[in-house]
C-alpha cells in the first residue's frame, strides 16, 4: 500500500512537468493560429479595393495586377531591388529559362541598373548580383 502511495505522488509530480511547458505552449499556437486566420482574411481582401471620388461613382481596382511589372527586365529588376542576390533566386522568382534571364541580366549590366560582384565563399567563388541607384530609380519610377 505505501509503493501505491508513492506512485499516486510520482503521477503529480509528472503532471506538473507536463502542464507548466503547455500553458507556455498553447497561448503561443492559438496566437500564431489566430494571426494566420487574420491574415488570410486580409490577403483575400487585398485583392480589391474600392477607390472612392464620390460616394456615387465607386470602380474596383485591382491592385495585384495595376502595380506588376510590364516586361520581364523589369520583372528581374524588382526581384534585385527586393532582395535575390544571385542567379538562382532569380530564376525561381522571376520564372524564365537560364537563357532569357542571362541576356535579361547583361542588358541590365551594360544599362548600369545592377552590378556584379565575385567574392570568396567557403565553397569557392561566388556571384552576387546587386541593383545599382540608377536601376532603383528606374524600377520605382
């Protein structure tokens, strides 16, 4: 009978150690499910807006689409402005075949909107590409 007790006591004591991790655990998950669901809500909600002049005449504008690049140099050139570093990046982001991309990033080089720079990484050589002012200018221009 006192082994039984000692076990009941042992059961607490791993109840403990169980619940003080989860309280700390589950407001964090409900939080994180919680943003998530609010930000899907929004993501579907920013697809349109309604642009107001007067309260009668009120059109959609589809703001995803207005505010796309028009051609595919300009396309690459807002992937470098927002941060795709090399070639890869690049061409998972912007979707074009390694040939269109390469003279897309020599017409860019020879306009003076990006810049390249070789550097020694622990595996060798590597390439960073970079906007230069011109082509930030140019990109939110």
């Amino acid at each position: 009978m006192r082994f039984h007790m000692a076990g009941d006591n042992l059961l607490w004591i791993y109840l403990i150690f169980l619940i003080i991790p989860l309280s700390r655990i589950v407001p964090r998950l409900i939080k994180k499910w919680k943003v998530n669901n609010a930000e899907n809500a929004v993501g579907s909600e920013k697809a349109f807006h309604i642009k107001t002049t007067t309260p009668e005449s009120r059109e959609f504008v589809d703001v995803q689409n207005s505010s796309s690049p028009k051609t595919d140099e300009m396309k690459v050139l807002g992937e470098l402005v927002h941060g795709a570093k090399n070639f890869e990046m690049l061409q998972k982001k912007s979707e074009l075949n390694s040939e269109a991309l390469n003279s897309i990033l020599e017409e860019l080089e020879n306009k003076k909107l990006m810049r390249v720079e070789q550097k020694q990484g622990i595996l060798g050589q590597k390439i960073e590409l970079y906007p230069t002012e011109e082509g930030i200018k140019k990109y939110y221009s």
